[in-house]
C-alpha cells in the first residue's frame, strides 16, 4: 500500500521561515505547498513566490532569461514535471511510511495527512519577493517559475522550426528594467524599445524562423496597479506560423517610486491559443505583494 496523498511537512524546510507543507500526490512531491496549520501569518502575508514566461525561450536560469522567457511563442527547457514525479525532491522511502518532513517543530514523520481538499492547480499570484510584486495567474495558465512573477500557458505544442523543443501558446513575466522618464514621449519611447526586444526574444529564428515584420495594434497611456505606465501592443508576423501578439508595459514600481518595472508579454494567434484580451488580463492583475505569502490571498494595490 503506497502512502495516501495529502499534505505532509515539507522535506528540508529552512529553518527561519515559517513551518510549511507539501502536497504528495501519491506517487511523487507536487509543487504545492503551503503554511503549516496553527502557524501565524507574516506581516503582509509571508513569503513569495515566483514569476511565469509566456512564450519566450523557458530556459529560466536566472533572471534575465526568465524575462526572456515571457513571450508567448517561447522555449520551455524546464525540468520535470512536479505533477509527474519529475521534480528533485525524493518521496517517501517505503511504500507503507509518509513522505519524509525535516521542518521546524516536527515531532512525527509518519504522521498522517489531514483530511483537506487537494490544492488548486496552480496559485492565485505568481510573486518575485526581490520586486515586491505579483501576476494574477489566468484561468488554464501556471506559474513558470519559482522566485519570480512569471506565468505560461499551460498549452504545449512542437516548436515550428524546432522539432526537439517544445513552445507554449502565452506567456508573461515582470521583471525590473533599466530607463527613467520624465515625460509621457520618453516613456512611450522606452516602452517601443521593450516590445521589441520582447518580440525577438519570444519568437526568435531558432524557434519560429524569425519576425519577418510587425503592426502596432495599441499604443498608449495606462495605470498598472495604482501607478503611472504605458503600453504598446504588436502584432506580429513569423517566418514559420503561428504569428503572434506581443505586448510591453512599462511603469513605476508600487512598491518603489525609484524602481522601474515592465510587464513582457505574449499569446499566438491559433484556434486553440488564448485570445489577445489575456494581455489586458495580465496587466490588470499586476498587484503590490511585499514580502507576502506564496499562496495567501492577493493584495489589491
């Protein structure tokens, strides 16, 4: 009889962090986690989470490439799948004990799981606790990293001119971005140079063929969870189809008047990829985190 799945201590837990559990789907750790029962709550919500790539190149290695990773079109060179047992984390080491648990006050390793419901596909918000933000995720979407606010489409499909790698149909990252403005001209103009980096990084030749030549659908002035921003939308035409939205929004940090963030997103244009209105969906779910709590409820700023 293998172990039921349930929530259970997390297995090398840090120890100045709060208690925390992991789901064990019955076969393998899952990505799941939350606070331990019976333990308070940080100031704001506790910890963060991560950030997604929507359809850029997901080799998410470190930051920059995690914003990369954000157009929709992208490369997904990510390990395993949690869900498939494909994740780092051993399970339990006999068939008829719990998963093993190393976390701060555990008394019983082989405690059983609490009779709970199994914990929603994916978190509400996908956190970067250094920016003190978050990205609402999508209906049919995930988190596509663990320490920045970065989210993927969960759609797959073989990559046009890569047969050996796989792109999802959207993406979308937040990520912090050189240039200060003073002016609505310099702003737009800071936000044209980040659409198209987002562009040629979310489509590039290796996986689409290239951008053979784009039309700018959107263009203007918007608010980004309180604050001031711009935003410039393309369509775009590649070499090898399907051809695409990318989208860049740049604005001021709610969390730092001195800190400048951009919001790179991107969707195909395919009968099985999400419509062009998850761009606005993901702008309007930008929210001011702190140092909140992975799972906890989002803060509306």
């Amino acid at each position: 009889m293998t172990t039921p799945p349930g929530w259970y201590p997390e297995p090398g837990q840090t120890p100045q962090y709060p208690p925390r559990e992991r789901w064990w789907d019955g076969h393998a750790w899952t990505a799941q986690t939350r606070q331990a029962a019976g333990t308070p709550l940080a100031p704001g919500g506790g910890r963060s989470g991560r950030r997604p790539l929507i359809g850029l190149v997901a080799g998410i290695a470190g930051a920059v490439v995690l914003a990369a990773a954000l157009a929709v079109g992208s490369v997904l060179l990510l390990g395993g799948d949690p869900d498939k047992g494909g994740g780092t984390e051993a399970g339990p080491g006999a068939p008829s004990e719990a998963p093993e648990g190393t976390g701060p006050g555990e008394e019983d390793e082989t405690t059983p799981p609490r009779e709970d419901e199994p914990p929603s596909k994916v978190p509400k918000v996908a956190r970067d606790p250094l920016l003190g933000v978050g990205l609402t995720v999508p209906e049919g979407w995930e988190r596509a990293s663990d320490s920045h606010a970065a989210v993927s489409s969960e759609q797959a499909y073989e990559c046009p001119a890569s047969h050996k790698e796989e792109c999802v149909r959207g993406g979308g990252v937040l990520q912090s971005t050189n240039g200060a403005w003073s002016d609505k001209e310099t702003l737009k103009k800071l936000t044209e140079a980040q659409v198209a980096e987002n562009a040629e990084t979310s489509y590039p030749k290796k996986s689409y063929g290239g951008v053979t030549g784009h039309q700018v659908v959107e263009s203007g002035s918007v608010t980004v969870a309180g604050e001031p921003g711009y935003r410039v939308r393309w369509r775009v035409a590649n070499k090898l189809k399907p051809d695409a939205y990318v989208e860049a929004v740049v604005f001021r940090s709610p969390e730092s008047s001195e800190r400048t963030l951009a919001l790179l997103s991107s969707v195909d244009i395919a009968e099985d990829a999400p419509g062009a209105s998850v761009l606005d969906e993901l702008r309007k779910g930008v929210v001011g985190t702190g140092d909140g709590e992975e799972e906890g409820p989002r803060e509306s700023v």
